[in-house]
C-alpha cells in the first residue's frame, strides 16, 4: 500500500463546526474519552479563545485546568459541551487508551513509507501543522512503578531523550485532535483515521521512527 503523504498542507479550516461534535461523539465510541480545548481567533485583538491575555499557545490547550478529570465518554455531556460551545477544539488525554507518538512532518512521511513497504499497519495517524502524530498501543499501568513515567508536553521518557525531535504523550499528557482548528486557518486532520482495530505495539513503532529522528 502506497502511503500518503504527510508533507501536504493540512486542510483549510471548513466554515463551518457540525464536524467537532460528530468527531467527539465517534471518540467517544472507540472508548477515547475527550474534553474541551480553545480555539484560535481571527478577530477582536486576541489570538485565543481563552482568557488568558496573551496565550503563548493559542488554540493548542484544553480550557479548564481539571482537563484530566473532565474528559469523558459520556455523549450527553459532549454533546452539551459542544452545543454550548461548537468551535471548542477537541483535546485527548494520552496514557489512557492510547499514547501519541509526535514527530516532525518530515520524519512521519519516511516512517509511513517504510512501514508501508515493511507491510506494518501504522495505526491512527494525524496530521498537526509540521508534526505527525502515531497513535498507538498504552502501556497502562506496568507493574514496576518506577516504568510507568509521566509525560509532559515538551519532554519524553529518558528512554528516547537521545531521539532528537521525537515526542512521546503518555501519562499526563494530551493531544490535539481533528478536526481542531489551528492558527492561519488551517485543521488538524486524519492522514489514517481510526477504523476500530487494535493499535499497534508502541516500542515497535518507536523503533521505526527512531531510524529517522537524526
């Protein structure tokens, strides 16, 4: 199977915001519990939709700072969030369900393409301005305590600190999912959308993408 690639723009922001709820509601279905995230703004003087003057990371955070506890798989509540609030972004919590692997665009265009030739089905994959994201397999809650890390934004496991541009999401970490609107009107979007099956092995696919993180 040939693989897309990832090096393509993503999409113009549609005019229109149906789409995030219909996407938290599939989430929700898969068992990926989701939450409320700001978004961008075009207009009025301030770049986000949260009240923080001046947001560093405009359209990129969730909007309440108990986002670990308020995600859900609850559709009532998800659909009243986004009733309320239809242009919310859709933030998922990571060392759940699944951990994100977070590349550089480039490095995510080379690593499909190899696991593509290698016949390895990649799992999820998104598209989030210049990085890709590879949603695959947890790894819970292991029995050793001292493995089981927590993982913040902009730092990873000292297992891949020698991986230069490679980000792992794990516990206590999140992710921005599509089809949230990011800054210059452009969309978070599936490159391989979820189809139910079960993720693939995270240090098996952490392998494949360290060959190209120089």
């Amino acid at each position: 199977m040939v693989g897309v690639p990832l090096a393509r723009r993503a999409k113009r922001r549609p005019h229109r915001t149906s789409g995030k709820i219909t996407s938290v509601l599939d989430y929700a279905r898969l068992g990926w519990p989701s939450c409320p995230g700001a978004h961008p703004l075009s207009g009025g003087g301030r770049a986000c939709s949260c009240d923080r003057v001046g947001c560093p990371d405009p359209g990129r955070h969730p909007l309440s700072p108990a986002w670990q506890l308020q995600a859900t798989t609850d559709s009532a509540l998800l659909t009243r969030w986004w009733r309320q609030d239809p242009e919310a972004n859709v933030i998922l919590p990571t060392g759940r369900v699944f951990d994100v692997f977070d590349v550089p665009v480039t490095v995510g265009t080379a690593a499909l393409a190899a696991m593509d030739a290698a016949d390895f089905d990649s799992g999820p994959v998104a598209e989030n301005g210049d990085r890709a994201l590879f949603y695959v397999a947890t790894r819970g809650a292991p029995e050793d305590e001292d493995e089981w890390w927590s993982c913040h934004l902009d730092a990873g496991p000292a297992t891949i600190d020698a991986t230069p541009g490679l980000r792992w999401h794990c516990r206590d970490s999140y992710v921005l999912a599509p089809p949230s609107t990011l800054p210059d009107d452009l969309t978070v979007r599936w490159i391989r959308p979820p189809d139910g099956r079960p993720l693939p092995d995270p240090l098996r696919v952490l392998d494949l993408l360290a060959d190209f993180c120089d």
